[in-house]
C-alpha cells in the first residue's frame, strides 16, 4: 500500500514537474486528447528526443502564429530568427490568444483558432480507432501513429520550403519559397520534379510561369528510372542526389552536421550547414551566384542589375513607373499608352546589353536594325525589341526578337545585345532626360546605357568575345551550343558521368571547393609559382579542370557574404585577355582563390628572353589593352585594376596575354565599411600614376599610365623599379624611366615619334619589326603616361588607334 502511493506520488512528480518547476514544458509525445497552446509559444513545445529539433506555435506577426517546426536554438536566440523548417498553416497564421494543436482522441491532429467561429486552419485529416500518439523524431520528422505503430501522416511528406537530410522529395511533394523572408504565406519559387521527372525551379506567379534552372538553354534528361517515380533526398554528408543522376554535392561534403536545403524567398536554391545550434548557417552551395539570373524577381518592365553590395537592383523601364514601391516583384507600368493606329508616331529607346528572356513573338535571324524596327512597328502589341548577335559563326548574324511581353530583364555588361523599347515619339526626350535612375553612375569612362538610336553601328568592340554568356543571355536552345560550352567551361575530361555535376557547375557559372580539396590539390600548397600584394600564388591539379593557379589571400578583412559578392562579379568575367576565374573557397578564415593556369608565366619573367620578339611584344600591348578595356568599359565599381605591371599579365600557350589579379583591390582593401572606396595608395611603385600622391581622384586613367609604363618597359628593357631603396613617397621610378624615353624622344627631331623609335628599342630584342607599327605603340605609350589625366587616352582609345596597324 505504502509503495503504491509512493509510486503513485512520483508518477505524479515526474508527470507535472515541468509545470511544478515552471520551466520548459518539453513534451516528446502529444497522447490523443491532448494538445499544445499558442497561448505560451515558448514554453509549450514538443521536441525530438535529441533536442535538434521543437515544434510548436512561432510568431509571424502581431500575435499571429503558425504552428511549425524548427531547429532548437540555445535560449538567448530570440525566437524569431529561428530557423524554421517546417510550418503547418503558413497561409493563414492563427491568432495567440486561444489557438491550439489538438490530437483528436479519433486520430486527427487539428490546428483551431478559437478566436474566430469554430474554425480548423489546418489538420491533417487522419483517423484512427485507438489511442494516437504524436513524436517528433530526431531527423525532423514529425510523425503521427496509431497504438500498434503505424504511420498515419508525417510532416515529411508535405515539405513548406525546406528539406531535411533523408527527406524524400517526391513528384508528390514540392519545396514552395516563402513569399518574403519575414512573411512566410507561399511566395513564386517552387522545386519541383516535372511532368518529364526532372528537376526544376520555377517561377510561378498568378499570371505568368517559367523555368529558370536548370538554364533553359541546358536542359537536363528527366527520365524515370523506377516505377515508383522519382525521388531525391539529401543526406547528412551534404549530398543531395535525385534518383535519375543528379547530384549536388555541398562544398564541405563528409561531415555529419546540421544541413538543409532550402528554395529562398529570393528564388534561389541553396544548401546549409552549420555545426551547432546556434551558430549561423553556410551557404554550401547554391543554384545562382548571379540572382538576376532568377526569373520573376523584378516584376515586368524592369531591369535587373548585379551590384555587389546589394546582390541585385531593379529598376523601371524609361517611362515605366513602379507599381508598388515596397515590392518589386510587381514590376513597373507604363506611363504611356501604344496604339495600333499610327506607327510614325512611336520611335524606340536604346537600352545597351539588355536581355529579356522569353515572350517572343517570333525570331527573326539575319535582320537588319531598321527591318526589325519596321516590323516591331508594324505589330500591334510589340513593346520592343532585343537586337543581338551571335558570337559564333561567320559572317556574323544579327537577330531581331520582338518582345509582347518584357519580363525577366536584365543589364550586364557582357550581354551582347541591345533591347529597343517602343514609345511614342512625344515622350522620348522626357524619358531620356529624367534619367529614371537609369545613368550608371560610373567615373568618368562610362559607357551610355541609355540613348536615343543614333542607327550607327553599335558593336564597335569587335574584339570583346564573350561567347559564352552572350549566347546564354539570348536564351537559345541550340544544340551545338550547348556542346560548346561544355568544351569551354571544362575542357578537361568529360564522361556522361559527370553530366549532371556539369549542369550543376555551369548553372553556378563556377565553382566554390573546399579547404581541404584545394590543400589536396596543392600537395598542401607545396609549389608557390608567384607571390604578389594578395597572396602567395600555388600549383594545383583539380580533377575537375586540371592545372591550376590558386592564389591563398593572406590579409582580408571582409566577411564572407561581401567576399562572395566580389568574386561573383570577377567570376563572371570573361574574356580572352583577362583570366578565367574557376572557382574560390571561403572556409574560417581561408579566402582562396582558383585561377586557370598560364604555362608560359608572368610577362615580367619572360622580358629579359628572347622568346618575345617583337611582334610578340605588339601583340602582348594590344592584348593587355583589350583586356583592360573591357575592365573598364564594364562600367562596374570595382573594375579599375590598380596594379597594372608585368608581373600581373600573364602569357598563355601562344604568348597571347591575359591580364590577372583584376578585382583583387577591391577584395582586398574594402575593409568593411568604408565608402572612400580609395583610401590607401594601392600599386606598385614603378608603375604608379602621379594621382596617386597628389590627392586627384582616382579614376581609370591610373591603369592607362600604369600600361603606358609596362609598354615602355618591353620597348626599352629598362625596368621602372631600378632603385629599390628609394622609399619617397613620390614615385620617382617611373620618372627615371619617363625621363630617358622622353629625353631620347626629344634628341630625334620634334615630335615625330617613328624617328626614335630606333634609339629606344632594346637592340638585344629579335624580330622583325615594322616601325612604323613601333612608332604607334611608342606614340600610345607616350600619351598614356601623361601627367595630366585628361591627356591620357581611355583603353578603348589605345586600342583603336592600336588596331589600327
Ligand atoms: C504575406 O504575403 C501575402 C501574399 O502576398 C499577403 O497576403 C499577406 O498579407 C502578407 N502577410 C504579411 C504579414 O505581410
Ligand atoms: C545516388 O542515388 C542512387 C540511387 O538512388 C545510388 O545508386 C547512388 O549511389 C547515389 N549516389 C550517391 C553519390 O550517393
Ligand atoms: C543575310 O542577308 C544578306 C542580305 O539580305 C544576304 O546576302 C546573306 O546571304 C544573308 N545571310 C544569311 C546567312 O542568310
Ligand atoms: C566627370 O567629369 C566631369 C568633368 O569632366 C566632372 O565634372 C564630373 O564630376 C566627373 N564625374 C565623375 C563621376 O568623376
């Protein structure tokens, strides 16, 4: 008896201590009968045995709650920036005061919100004839059974935005993104499997719908392998693979820590990782670095642009207006009307390399600008046009699409093709004038982005190729392409193995490795090849593309969300003269950085030999010369280099050049905040432009003096950097060598530069050599290394006039 009532007594402590104690009620079982209130969101929740995980009423609003499950965070995390995985009635948030979750002693698990007339937001619509029980299993699973075990429902079927290591993705489950980051009602990204078993993101508005990843333009296999369908889960190591071959592998693959895979509010997809509660998460992979890539996210009748500070930027069309200025996922409207009736009242504005893809009304290959125009205005509901070319193929092939509908906009620089809007004549000056935050304010090299059609030929630039994301900006579904693209971005070794790894790499544009895979790959960074302001410069040998440089960057003060930022922007640089960015790691506080390899070395190593003769050394000055003007010309902050000298241009197997270590000023000197951009004396003494010590602005025009000075340098053989000890802080360097050249200049007769050429050559270098071409790259030299800034040609203009020859 005595027993019995000792026993009955600690059952009944064990039963209310939680209560007795006023501490967390934290509940592993919800028995049939019972439930849990929102009136105290904090302290009743259900938790999985391992503590990883709690369930329970979440704040979204103003006493609104959505009863969801989340990642238990340690107590001074403030609830709201839980990190939520799951939520049952996410459309419609319950009110605090007298909602609950009930287990129905008849099996169905119900969310009520009594403040309203008997209402069930949300259940699950289960039954059961015994006692039902509901746990939260230590994957995150929530799970519903009956008395002899069985499944009735788990959360884990119907996934919100999120999926959990060993949750399946289903044709029959999808991952919806939440509509912003702090309203989590269904927002217009969805991860799906298609109708073909594929898997897709997409875009899904009211009105409109579209795919966006895999790239339209690389469309993937989807093929059923098994009867059940297709399915795709993530594991705890961070691989998430699909049962028809695609894999995702998260950059810190191997270890068993907490991970999910997400579809953002922003569109994309991404892997995280973090190591315990409470930290932050990592982003271990993701679909897009560029979010303009992302359909949908500006709305119609707007621009996207990358900006490494924000991500992205929208902007309204020239005469368009923002429909609602706190969401911009609902575009922009016109402020005019088209009418059918009289075309030679519409004329079109310009808008530089500019795609909008999709909504066609047709393509029209081998189009001539004023055909494409008369076509565009012959048709009643064509807004404009996009008028681009292919770069590949000879002759050249202009192409005309006229545009219905304008969605999915974006501006970047190496889109080559122009967008024409169609408005009525009446309006075109105000639009241009009132400059609809249109003007890239970019120093004073700029190009227009935004000018009335002049009908003068618009691609001036011949030699900047960009082939690859040109013809992806186009959107075209060519086979060929395709191929090309594969060869280019990883030539190396490709199996049918690998296809899916390349769809994931191309649609990531490049790729972001590991601590560990880039020690491997260096033999723990055994082979230094270079040594510069960043970073030591390593060999490595990457099984994915072979030889290559990796620069590990010794000081940086930035956090990896600006880190990450700034190497998009240099990682989808691409052009011939300027090297190809493969890939980085940013792990603790290793920033490293994965360049393709140049066999032949540094300029500045190859100077003194006779290997470069003199046409080489011509075409190594035209070469650096395009590579810095397309720096320049891409109009975005970060493009002057800096450090323009001959260890920083590179020769690749033909001697062709390729300037490297752009971008790396920026990512190296930022130091958080500031917004005087150009704070410190960046360079290398030699080849500094006297901007620099006397307190000018700092524009362009200091790479155009540094080039000036590395072409007098491979004319000459003299090196600026003779005296090594001088430590003024006037660059006196370059004056030595400015004063020899200028002085043998002046010993020929006047200003006729072709006449010295002779004097100031290296006598030593071999070759053939035309002087009057010679005279020109002297001349053009000369005029870079202008005191005066303004005298000083733009790098197009050296170009040119070095082209000309
Ligand atoms: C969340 O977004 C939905 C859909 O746009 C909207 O109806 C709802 O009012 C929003 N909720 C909050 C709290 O802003
Ligand atoms: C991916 O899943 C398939 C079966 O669905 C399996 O055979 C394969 O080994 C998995 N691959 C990896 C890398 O996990
Ligand atoms: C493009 O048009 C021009 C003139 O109309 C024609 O001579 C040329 O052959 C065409 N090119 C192609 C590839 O169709
Ligand atoms: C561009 O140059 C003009 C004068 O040539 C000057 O007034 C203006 O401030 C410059 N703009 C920038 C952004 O440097």
């Amino acid at each position: 008896m005595v027993t019995m009532i000792i026993s009955c007594l600690l059952f009944l402590a064990i039963t209310y201590s939680p209560l007795l104690s006023a501490s967390k009620t934290n509940h592993l079982t919800l028995i049939a009968g019972s439930s849990l209130s929102a009136t105290k969101p904090d302290l009743d929740v259900l938790t999985s045995p391992n503590n990883i995980f709690s369930a329970g009423f979440h704040p979204v609003g103003e006493n609104t709650y959505c009863f969801a499950i989340w990642f238990t965070e340690p107590p001074h995390i403030r609830s709201r920036s839980r990190t939520i995985v799951w939520m049952a009635n996410r459309e419609k948030p319950v009110n605090g005061r007298s909602s609950k979750l009930t287990l129905l002693k008849t099996g169905n698990l119900v969310l009520s919100d009594a403040s309203q007339i008997s209402t069930t937001v949300w259940e699950t619509t289960t039954f059961s004839h015994s006692l039902s029980q509901l746990h939260l299993e230590e994957t995150g699973n929530m799970v519903l059974r009956n008395s002899d075990g069985d499944v009735l429902w788990r959360s884990f079927d119907s996934p919100t935005d999120t999926l959990l290591p060993e949750q399946p993705l289903t044709r029959f489950g999808k991952l919806v993104s939440s509509r912003s980051q702090t309203n989590f009602s269904s927002g217009f990204y969805k991860f799906v499997f298609d109708s073909s078993n594929a898997l897709r993101l997409i875009y899904d508005s009211f009105q409109f719908s579209s795919v966006y990843w895999p790239s339209p333009w690389l469309q993937s296999t989807g093929t059923a392998p098994s009867s059940k369908g297709p399915i795709a889960m993530l594991d705890s190591l961070g691989n998430f693979n699909s049962s028809n071959g695609f894999l995702i592998s998260s950059s810190d693959y191997g270890v068993k820590i907490q991970r999910m895979l997400r579809i953002d509010s922003d569109g994309n997809l991404r892997l995280y990782s973090r190591k315990n509660r409470g930290e932050k998460w990592a982003v271990t992979w993701q679909a897009f670095t560029d979010p303009c890539q992302i359909h949908g996210l500006c709305g119609a009748n707007s621009l996207c642009r990358y900006s490494p500070d924000s991500g992205r930027e929208c902007s309204c069309l020239p005469g368009h207006k923002i429909r609602n200025p706190t969401d911009w996922s609902n575009g922009c409207e016109p402020q005019f009307t088209l009418s059918c009736s009289k075309k030679e009242e519409y004329s079109f504005v310009k808008i530089s390399n500019t795609d909008f893809y999709g909504y066609d009304y047709g393509l029209f290959p081998n189009y001539t600008l004023q055909a494409c125009m008369d076509l565009c205005l012959d048709l009643c509901d064509c807004m404009g046009f996009q008028y681009s070319y292919r770069q590949w193929g000879d002759p050249r092939i202009f192409e005309c699409y006229p545009k219905t509908i304008l969605r999915n906009g974006i501006q970047e620089p190496k889109f080559f093709g122009d967008m024409f809007l169609k408005v009525p004549k009446i309006h075109l000056l105000s639009f241009v004038n009132s400059n609809d935050g249109f003007g890239l304010d970019c120093s004073n090299n700029t190009i227009t982005t935004l000018a009335i059609t002049t009908y003068t030929k618009s691609h001036a630039n011949v030699f900047v190729k960009s082939m690859l994301w040109f013809a992806c900006g186009v959107g075209i579904l060519e086979v060929i392409f395709v191929i090309c693209v594969r060869c280019l971005l990883f030539r190396a070794k490709q199996n049918s193995d690998e296809d899916t790894r390349t769809r994931a790499l191309a649609a990531t544009g490049f790729k972001r490795f590991s601590f560990d895979e880039l020690k491997m790959a260096t033999r723990g960074f055994a082979e230094e090849i270079g040594r510069g302001a960043g970073g030591v410069v390593y060999k490595g040998n990457l099984s994915d593309f072979g030889i290559a440089a990796i620069k590990r960057l010794s000081e940086t003060y930035q956090g990896e969300a600006e880190f990450l930022a700034e190497v998009n922007v240099i990682g989808r640089v691409n052009h011939m003269n300027l090297i190809r960015m493969w890939g980085y790691c940013s792990e603790g506080m290793h920033r490293l950085l994965v360049y393709e390899y140049l066999e032949h070395g540094s300029l500045k190593a190859n100077l003194s030999t006779k290997v470069l003769d003199w046409k080489r050394r011509y075409e190594i000055a035209l070469g650096t010369a395009r590579g810095l003007a397309y720096l320049h010309e891409e109009c975005l902050e970060w493009v002057l280099h800096c450090d323009v000298k001959p260890e920083n241009i590179l020769l690749g197997s033909d001697y062709q050049p390729k300037v490297a270590d752009f971008g790396l000023s920026k990512l190296l000197n930022r130091g958080g905040l500031g917004k005087a951009r150009f704070s410190k004396i960046r360079g290398t003494r030699g080849y500094m432009a006297p901007e620099w010590v006397t307190n000018q602005s700092i524009t362009s025009k200091v790479d155009v003096f540094s080039y000036g000075i590395v072409v007098l340098e491979m004319l000459s053989g003299r090196s600026p950097c003779v005296n090594e000890e001088d430590n003024g802080i006037v660059d006196t360097q370059s004056r030595a060598l400015l004063a020899w050249v200028r002085e043998k200049v002046n010993e020929s007769d006047g200003n006729n530069v072709e006449s010295c050429v002779g004097k100031i050559m290296e006598s030593w270098i071999e070759g053939e050599y035309d002087k009057e071409k010679m005279g020109v790259l002297l001349g053009v030299s000369l005029k870079c290394v202008e005191e005066d800034k303004d005298q000083r040609p733009t790098m197009s203009q050296v170009v040119e006039m070095l082209q000309g020859h």
